[in-house]
C-alpha cells in the first residue's frame, strides 16, 4: 500500500489571495497555484492507495482552505481520502474549532504552518492547541521549514523548536514536512529523540541534491523508519515523487560517494504511515 501523507486541494483565487500568489511566483515562476477537487481527484489519487488532504488556515500569509471544504470533499471518496484540518493558533476560538472540525466534520489531524501563520511554535497559543491536539489524539502536520512566503519569520520555522514540543507532549504524534528544509539536520535530531514525532519527503525531488544529502544524513543517523512518503500535491505528483526517490538510490551520485540502499527508497515509499500516526 502507499499513502500519500501530504496533498493539498485550494482554489486560486478562492483560497489564495494576490500577495501569496505574487510572492510565489516571485519564487518560482511556474508554480501551480491551488488545484480543485477535481484535479486532485484525477492526479493526486492516481499511484496511490489513500491520500492525506490538507486544509490550512494561514490568514497571515493568505492562504486559507476551509475545514468544511476538505471535509466535503473527503466524504466522496471516504475509503481513499483521509481529512486534516487546520486552525489558526492566534483565533481565541481555535480550540473550538479544533474539536467542530474532529468532532462534526470527522476530520483526524490538523496541519499547521508557524511561518505562514506568523507565530512562534513555543507561544502560548500555539502550545494550547498542541496540548488539545495530545488530548483528542489528533496527529499534527507542520511545516516547520522554510518558504517563500513573507508573513512570518525564518526564526519561526526552525525544525529544532519542536524537540520542546515533544519533550512537553510526548503522546503528540508529529510530522515534520519536507524534512524542514533546509535544516534537515535539525529535523532527524528531533525525530530520532522522539518515538512520535516523524518527517515527510513531500517536495524534495525537486530539489535532487538536497533530497540525496537528507536521506544520506538519515541513513548515517540510522532513522530512515521514520520517514514518510508525501508529494505536496499539486507541486509534485506520486509518479514524479517515487521516481525522484528512486533517482537518489545506489550509486547515483558517483563511486565513492555515499549510497543509499534502493530498499531504504522503497520502505519510504510502502511505509504504513497511517498506522504510525493512529488512523484507522
């Protein structure tokens, strides 16, 4: 089986206002901006079993795709499509929200994004809603590396913050996107003190050397089990990811340097992610 931990649905302009749009195209000139159900359903189901949809509640840096949309897409295709919500830690109802949206709506995780929600992972406010998502058992997905996206600051987004997330909430299951690029370092010294805490690979193929250095660094440090397969959806496709994993195997970077063992490459990609995580 293979499971895609990280996809997202979002319309432009619907879900994704003029600054963040102009600030990724600033970045990265072709980037795909949002993709309906529709297209999601077409392409990120397509090479996969089941697949994570995330919402995301990022007013900051204006991007904002409603738990109710994710949920009413999800329950089209309940056998395959696996709902997260998002809230935003700085909303004095977000706890609320957190428990509407796990509780009416049947969504079992909650992604999250300091950077783009412009807060400190360590302010109160966040840690609340860390402490309400230990106590409903919901997973939390964060992105805590770095992006185009100018709300928040990079002090913000630095994957060694969450070693004292885990420490405080230690039943909290985790999973660090993209590794926490760059600082994917930092990310495998938290995952590998943390028995619930993990990274996903979503996004890296398209960054071939730093995916190369990442899974190295991970093999040395012997926590490739805690890796997860992801794409970031509509950024990357399964196809694209898989084949991009498979790019860095053996000896693709030249004799005498590092090899990653192609069974490592396939464990990330059949990885039961789902039972990691605590989802039926």
């Amino acid at each position: 089986m293979i499971v895609d931990i990280h996809t997202h649905v979002g319309e432009y302009p619907a879900h994704i206002d003029e600054r963040f749009a102009a600030q990724a195209r600033e970045a990265w000139a072709e980037v795909t901006l949002g993709g309906t159900v529709e297209e999601h359903r077409e392409h990120a189901l397509a090479g996969v079993n089941r697949a994570v949809v995330l919402a995301f509640d990022a007013q900051a840096a204006g991007f904002v795709v409603p738990n109710d949309y994710v949920a009413s897409y999800v329950a089209t295709d309940p056998a395959r499509l696996i709902g997260f919500g998002s809230v935003d830690p700085s909303s004095p109802t977000a706890i609320d929200e957190l428990e509407r949206m796990t509780g009416d709506l049947g969504l079992v995780g909650c992604k999250l994004g300091p950077i783009y929600q412009n807060i400190d992972p360590l302010d109160p406010r966040f840690l609340r809603v860390c402490e309400a998502l230990e106590r409903l058992g919901l997973p939390m997905l964060i992105h805590q590396g770095t992006t185009f996206a100018r709300a928040g600051s990079l002090l913000q987004a630095r994957p060694i913050l969450l070693d004292e997330i885990a420490l405080r909430y230690p039943e909290l299951r985790i999973v660090i996107a993209h590794m926490g690029h760059p600082w994917f370092d930092e990310t495998i010294a938290v995952i590998r003190r943390h028995p619930h805490v993990y990274a996903d690979v979503s996004a890296l193929v398209g960054r071939r050397w730093l995916l190369y250095q990442a899974l190295v660094a991970a093999v040395e440090y012997r926590v490739t089990h805690k890796l997860l397969f992801g794409t970031d959806f509509p950024f990357f496709t399964a196809s694209q990811t898989i084949d991009g994993l498979r790019s860095v195997a053996g000896d693709a970077f030249g004799v005498g340097m590092p090899t990653i063992d192609p069974d490592v490459i396939e464990e990330i990609i059949h990885r039961p992610s789902l039972d990691l995580l605590g989802i039926d």
